[in-house]
C-alpha cells in the first residue's frame, strides 16, 4: 500500500479518488478503534468514543462504502459519510493534524442525559433472562449485582462510567446493551452487532447490590461482562467482595483513565484479567497492566471464558477443566461410538439399545453443542469420523429392514 499521507496529498492536490482512498486508515486517523471480533475478511467494523459505529468494505471497482447497521440513512462512501456528520471531506483527510471529533448523526446521538433518562426508566432485570438462558450464567449469581436493566425487548443493560471533569469521582456516562436479538445489516446479514453504546463510552462497571467501598477486594476486568460474569462463577470469587468491569470490545483513553481511579481507590484489591485467548486480548493485557502493574492474568482455556463456562456445563466438567480434561472426555465418547459399531452384530438387541441411547441422547448432543468452540483448540477429526461411521452404519442397517 502506498503510504497514507502521501496519497491523501494526492487525493487533495488533484481533487479526485476520494473513494478510492483506504477508509479503514481515514478513520483510524480520525480517533477510530476497530472491533476485530465483530470485523470479517470482507468487512471492518469501526467505532470511537463517541458510539458512532461503521462497517466499511470495498467494491469490485476499488471504491470503499461505509454502512451504519443502526440506521438506514448512514450509508455510502466518503462523501456521503462527511455530509452526514457535517463535515468537509478534505477535513476529514487532515483529521490526524487538525484533532477532529466526528460524531454520529445528531438525530441518532443518543446524549449522555437522554441515556441516563432511558437507563433510570427501564426495570430491574428479570430472573429468567438471555444471560441465563443463552449464556449459561447462573441466574442468581446475576441477580446479586445491582444496576443491571432490562428493556421492553429484553436487552440487558448495564452501566458504564467515566472519570468526572475534576477527576475526583466516576460518573455514569451512559449504558451498554445487550441485545437479545443481535443486528444484521439488510445488505450484509452474516455481520452481527451484539451490544450497543448509549451515550458517552465509558467503562461498565457494576457489584454487588450490598456491598461497600470498604468491601471491595477483588476487581475482574474482560472484554465483555459476559465474560466478567463467567470468570467470577468458574474461578468461584466472592461476590459480595467482587467489582466487576467490561471493557466492551476496546480500550479508550477514557477507560484508562477510570482503570487509573480504580487503581487508586483499591489500590489493596488484586486485579484479574480475563482477556480474550487471542492477539488483541493479549494486547489488551498489556494496555491494563500499565494501570494496575500487579494484575494478574488469567487465560481462559478456549476463546473467551463464557466459552469456557459454557464448555464446563454442557460436558459436566469442574469449574477449573482444562484442555486435557475435555480431550479426555471427547476421547471416551470416541471409544464408545468405535466399541458400538465393532461389536453392532455381536452385542444384544438390550445392550445395543443401551448403547445407542447413550450415545445419541448423552454424548452426541453434548459434543454439537461446543463442537464449535473448542474447534481452534482441540482436534476432533477423529471423533467426527466415528459420528460418520456410526451414522453410515445405522443408515445401512436401517434400509435392510
């Protein structure tokens, strides 16, 4: 790729090629962080501070387009992206000199008191929601933290916090929701938007309804509160002693600043980092450490540890697994479907009815339902080949009547 500045001075002298110029550094220059977890090999997904969220991607003619999932009229390239925050696309080139601060559309900006009136207006959140249901998490575990919401389509909602101007205390900035139902885009569905900002972005911080400042002990940070809530159900940490935190995808200048407060409030509660298993988690890690130097990490043994805790209920595996012990297990469940289809004609029609019940009721439905999370971490070829055997075999034996 030719180097940036130097192009966009070409761009500028001559007036043309906007379009063709490379978005994804356009906005890293203007402030933008890109969400890897949600980005594909077609399409990037960037934000900033200000929530103002932007999928970009790159037609069969070189010209890069921009998409808003949250709103229908935010869409195009270059142009079309300046004219709909009211700025000059040559503004926006020179965004690295000038310092400029692009926010979303003004009739989309939810503002900071808007959010705060919406987040006071929802309810408390309800036993029976997506955490539990979908994420595994347990259910009365969520319900000792204080401020969690819920919206009338069910999101979960949860504060997030910034230093206050004279940096003295933290103030709630806005919320972060977590969609039950995640948003697609028309054009591009396979994209899939599972929380929203509202307001400023700030840190989602939340404890324990009882709790005390004198209480706190422990603080969890990951990248999602999902994940903060998995760590402290598997690790079995005191929740009434916990400070939960999510930094929901990102680092900002403006969570450095809360992780530097809370450094210096709890500055006797150990720090746990609970990042994703990968380069940007990793990254992570070592943005936190700047700002609480004695923290300790802690990988999750898959992805992230909502993979983790998921993994340990659906396979019935203690709360501190690890990779061998799931091999373990996937290897038993490979034994068994081979000891099935070696003895099939020899074994008893009660003890190949047995058999079969166990592995297709227990074993099977246990292996599809994290197959697809331990994928990148164990190899499983094997045990699919037996599943496909043992199919083929049922298969056959089923046509000859």
């Amino acid at each position: 790729m030719k180097n940036i500045a130097g192009w966009i001075q070409v761009a500028l002298n001559k007036n043309e090629d906007f379009i063709k110029l490379p978005f994804d550094e356009i906005l890293r220059m203007n402030a933008y962080f890109e969400k890897r977890d949600k980005t594909s090999q077609r399409y990037r997904v960037f934000t900033n501070e200000q929530n103002d969220l932007v999928i970009i991607s790159r037609n069969e003619k070189g010209h890069y387009l921009y998409f808003n999932p949250n709103d229908e009229r935010d869409r195009g390239n270059i142009f079309n992206f300046a004219k709909n925050r009211g700025i000059r696309v040559e503004e926006l080139l020179k965004g690295f000199e000038n310092n400029l601060e692009i926010k979303p559309l003004e009739t989309t900006n939810t503002s900071r008191t808007k959010s705060l009136e919406e987040y006071k207006e929802m309810k408390a959140l309800a036993f029976n929601n997506h955490f539990f249901q979908k994420r595994l998490i347990d259910a009365h575990l969520i319900q000792e933290f204080a401020g969690l919401r819920q919206d009338k389509y069910h999101n979960i909602n949860i504060p997030s916090f910034v230093l206050s101007e004279d940096k003295n205390f933290l103030t709630q900035a806005g919320f972060v929701s977590y969609l039950l139902n995640p948003l697609s885009d028309k054009e591009q569905p396979q994209i899939k938007i599972k929380t929203l900002c509202k307001g400023n972005k700030g840190l989602e911080i939340i404890k324990n309804a009882s709790s005390k400042k004198q209480d706190i002990k422990t603080i969890l940070i990951t990248e999602s509160m999902i994940d903060t809530f998995s760590l402290l159900e598997l690790k079995d940490f005191n929740p009434k002693e916990c400070l939960l935190c999510s930094t929901n995808g990102q680092i900002t200048r403006t969570q450095k600043e809360v992780f530097a407060h809370l450094n210096e409030t709890f500055n006797q509660a150990k720090v746990y980092l609970g990042f994703d298993r990968d380069k940007k988690g990793q990254e992570y890690s070592e943005l936190t450490k700047e700002n609480f130097p004695n923290a300790h990490i802690l990988p999750p043994q898959l992805k992230d540890f909502n993979d983790d805790l998921m993994c340990a209920k659906y396979l019935n595996l203690d709360n501190e697994w690890n990779i061998k012990d799931c091999e373990k297990l996937l290897l038993g469940f490979e034994k068994h479907c081979q000891v099935f289809i070696k003895n099939f004609h020899t074994f008893s029609q009660e003890q190949r009815a047995k058999s079969l019940k166990q592995i297709s009721t227990e074993e099977l439905p246990k292996y599809e339902r994290i197959k697809t999370k331990i994928k990148a971490y164990i190899d499983t070829k094997s045990l699919e080949n037996s599943y496909k055997e043992l199919s083929f075999l049922l298969e056959r034996e089923l046509k000859r009547g």
